[in-house]
C-alpha cells in the first residue's frame, strides 16, 4: 500500500513539473513563434507586390522592409496595404488580405493590384490545410501566375472572378481551376469575388481611381 501511494505521489509531481516546463517553454518561445508567423506573412506581402528581398531574410529583415515599404489604411471592411516607391506621385501598388473557408480549413493569402485596383499584380496563399497534390497546389508558384495581369471584374465591368474547368474559354477576369479540386477551386474563387467586391466600394469611393 505504501509503495503505491509513492507511486501516485511521485506521479503526480513528476506530472506536475512537466506541466509547469512546458509552460514556460511556450511562454518562452511565444514571441518568436509571433515574429515568425508575422514574417511569413510580410514575406508574402511583399513576393505579391513585387518587392525584392532575400530569400533567406531573417524575420526582423523582413518585418524592416515591409515597414519601409508599405503603408496600411483601414477603410470599413477594407485594410488596404500601399506599396510606397520613393520620389513616386502615389502608390505603386496595393494589397488586400483574402481569407475564408477552405475544404479542409482556413484559407489565408493576400492580392496584390496594380494602382487601378483592377488588375491582379499578384497573389499569395500563405496558410491553407487543402489536400497536399490537390487543392494544396493553391500555395504552389505556378498557380500564382495564373492570375498575374488578370482582372477582378468582368468585361463588362462587374467585380468578381473566377475559376473554370480546363479547357473552357478565358478571359482577364478567369484562370483555370486545379484540375481533381473542384472544391478548392470554388472555395477560391468565392475568396477572390469577395475581395473583388470590397475592392469595388473601395474604388467607387475613390472616383473610379486607385490612386
């Protein structure tokens, strides 16, 4: 009886102390795993937008030229990123964050646009839980540049985008879907005519211009 008490004792302890170091060690490791998870999505930025950086660049790198670089605005719904080009009348670029429900998960990226708030300069997806040689082909570099001088509205001036089956006709405001990820592609393709859609108000406020 006394051996099992000593057991239960020192289990208890023994549990105890793993519990209170494993709780430090995150307490620890918390700032980094932040500074980390901020600067993969500044390296996202600003590979959308155009602006080079190392491919190695340290997180305090890449947070430092993010901060030069870029400009952030809220407008209602919109959180507007401007790319700032020294001795430039006005933005270069923008970007905007996409997020929304994935087949799996959540799907996070950025769109990058030219200055009239119509042309896509670029696009990013950063986090996303699709299935990897499938929908997980969304975070691959070739789907990215799909969509680069595409539109966000339609010919006739509508916003929106989206994602057809292979094969079918074109136009600036579509890109092929991943073949064998229907799903995934739909999941996109509302992410983006979401966006497009804020984007709109955004340049209907502006007059019409993106500057």
């Amino acid at each position: 009886m006394r051996t099992d008490v000593r057991t239960v004792v020192f289990a208890a302890v023994f549990g105890t102390m793993c519990a209170l170091i494993l709780t430090a060690a995150g307490r620890i490791a918390a700032p980094y795993r932040t500074a980390n998870e901020k600067a993969e999505k500044m390296r996202n930025y600003l590979a959308a937008l155009g602006v080079p950086f190392e491919r190695k660049a340290s997180a305090q790198t890449l947070i430092a030229i993010f901060d030069r670089n870029v400009r952030i605005s809220t407008n209602g719904a919109l959180v507007l990123h401007a790319l700032v080009t020294e001795g430039a009348a006005g933005p270069s670029a923008f970007a905007v964050p996409i997020e929304g429900m994935g087949l799996w998960g959540p799907i996070k990226g950025v769109l990058a646009l030219e200055p009239d708030l119509q042309t896509i300069r670029g696009i990013r997806f950063y986090q996303q839980e699709e299935t990897p040689g499938l929908g997980g082909e969304i975070g691959a570099g070739w789907f990215a540049e799909l969509f680069k001088g595409k539109k966000i509205v339609s010919s006739a001036g509508e916003p929106g985008f989206r994602l057809v089956k292979k094969g079918s006709i074109l136009n600036d405001n579509s890109v092929d879907a991943i073949t064998g990820a229907t799903m995934t592609s739909e999941r996109v393709e509302k992410l983006l005519r979401d966006a497009a859609g804020v984007v709109a108000a955004e340049r209907s406020n502006r007059g019409g211009r993106g500057e």
